[in-house]
C-alpha cells in the first residue's frame, strides 16, 4: 500500500511539473530572481489624475503589497544591507516596474516611454 501511495505522489507531482507551460516557467523563475535581489528593476510612480510622475526608484529589489494598500519595495544597498520603502496606493496613484537588468547589446532589450502632455503656456504676455 505504501508503495503504492508514494507511486501516485511522485506521478502527480511530475504531472503538476508537466502541465506549466514555458511561460510559467520563465516567470516563476524571474520572480524568484527578483525576490533573491538579482534583478535590477525600476519602478515609477505616477498620479494618473495630475499625469505627473511622482517618483522613480532603481536597484535591486523586491516588490510585495501588504493589507494597508501600500506597495513595499526592499532595495538591497549593500552585501548585507537592506532598506524598505513604502508607496501608498490610491485610485489616482500607479506605478510600472521594468526590469531593467538587459543592456542594448542583448538582442531581447526593449525600452518604455511614457510621454506626459504639458500644458501650453503663452510667454509673451
């Protein structure tokens, strides 16, 4: 019987493995890289209702939400050093993270630009 059960556990888990596609796979294996701070990653914040950006961060780090509709980022600033940051999320604030460990010698590097229209100002009078 306990051959049998250990039998039915090790298909299981190997048909669990099975069933992820490549995709899966890939960001499962980002997020574990950006969690263990082995990716550099920038994240702007935003207020969607002034379309002003309200701040930007790099670095190494890591991204989690906690139950007060805060985005926590820990950025690793030495071998053994840690700092945490705090962004409160509202209906009018955003952010975007890139990952932005790539330079331009890799064929698979890609840019993001966020274009913020400016307000037309006569200076003549």
């Amino acid at each position: 019987m306990k051959k049998i059960i250990c039998i039915l556990l090790i298909a299981t888990t190997l048909l669990s493995f099975a069933s992820c596609t490549a995709a899966e796979t890939v960001n499962n294996n980002l997020n574990e890289a950006a969690d263990n701070f082995e990716v550099v990653r920038k994240i702007t914040v935003y207020n969607a209702r002034t379309d002003l950006i309200v701040m930007e961060m790099e670095g190494l780090m890591s991204l989690s939400n906690n139950t007060s509709n805060e985005l926590v980022v820990t950025c690793k600033t030495g071998a053994n050093e840690y700092k945490k940051n705090y962004v409160y999320l509202n209906e009018y604030v955003i952010y975007v993270v890139e990952d932005i460990t790539s330079t331009v010698t890799d064929p698979y590097h890609y840019k993001i630009k966020f274009y913020v229209p400016t307000p037309d100002v006569d200076v003549n009078h």
